[in-house]
C-alpha cells in the first residue's frame, strides 16, 4: 500500500478573504501613564547630567553637559511623540476561541493565542495604574519562561471581567 504524497501550491488568490475585526482600544487614561513613566525617567537622567557635571568640574569640556542635556531632551521628546502617535494603533479583542492585542506605529505587532494554549492569567497593577484605576492582563501559554501576552491599560473592572474570562474558558476546557 503506497501512500502518495500530495502539497500543492495554493496561490495567493485562492486564499480566503479575512474580514478586519474592530479591536478595542486602551484607555486614554493609560497614555497619561505612561507620560508620567517617561517623565520619571527624563528626571533620572537629568539628574544624572547634573551630577556627571557637579562630579567632572572643572575637568569636563563646558560643551560636554551641554551635549548630554541636549541628547536627553531630544530622546525624551523623540519618545514623546512616537508615544502619542503610537497609541491609537493599540488594541485589544477576545473573540470566541482566542484573544488578541495589536500594538506598533514603527514594527506593527499582532499577538493572538487561542484559549487552548492559556496556561493560567494574571491582572496587575503597580502603583500608578492602582490612582488611575487601571491594570494589566498577563496571559501564559504552555512552555513559555515568561508572559506570552500582556494587555495594559485596561480599566480595573473590565481587566477583572476579562480575566474571569479568560480563567473561565481555561477550566472548562480541562
């Protein structure tokens, strides 16, 4: 009994016709976090300029601080406006085997794991997203070493209602 083997070619035409679905989008409030994020980090770094300047003295060429002042505001203000021009490509969706977030104005970055493959679901908040009452959603998969998918900026009760979810269809399907 021979077996024969068959892998035609499919081309491109013949492919089935994916409709776009709407994603969700991140709470406003999230963008604002992480200005202030960003902000915390642009006071670190001038804090360090100052003390690189306070620490060379008199040593130090007086073009020198002024070099590194001026590449970290130019950063920072980089990263501000890729920040805020990034946010709306972000999203997320749970459909009815799996769960998806998008994100990327620069690398565009589709994550979507099926129900399937969650292992387990965590929701977290650090200090800032608990005063602006938003978490984050951390989805395992099976031999993964750290979170396969992580949706942030999600109000708290809709990041708990995902959740029980999420850990809803993971015990139903054991």
């Amino acid at each position: 009994m021979t077996n024969e083997f068959s892998n035609s070619v499919i081309l491109p035409d013949d492919l089935p016709v994916v409709k776009t679905p709407e994603f969700n989008p991140i709470d406003r409030k999230y963008l604002r976090l992480i200005y202030i994020r960003q902000l915390i980090f642009l006071i670190f770094m001038a804090s360090a300029v100052v003390g690189f300047i306070i620490v060379a003295g008199e040593k130090a060429p007086n073009i020198l601080p002024w070099i590194f002042g001026g590449t970290v505001a130019l950063l920072f203000c980089f990263s501000f406006i890729i920040t805020w021009l990034s946010f709306p490509y972000r999203g997320y969706l749970v459909r009815e085997k799996d769960i998806a977030y998008k994100r990327g104005l620069i690398k565009f970055q589709l994550t979507s794991i099926p129900f399937s493959r969650i292992q387990h679901v965590e929701l977290i908040q650090g200090v800032l997203a608990k005063k602006m009452n938003l978490a984050s959603i951390k989805v395992y998969t099976a031999g993964g070493s750290s979170d396969d998918l992580q949706i942030p900026g999600l109000p708290i009760e809709k990041a708990r209602q995902i959740r029980e979810f999420l850990t809803g269809k993971i015990s139903s399907d054991e």
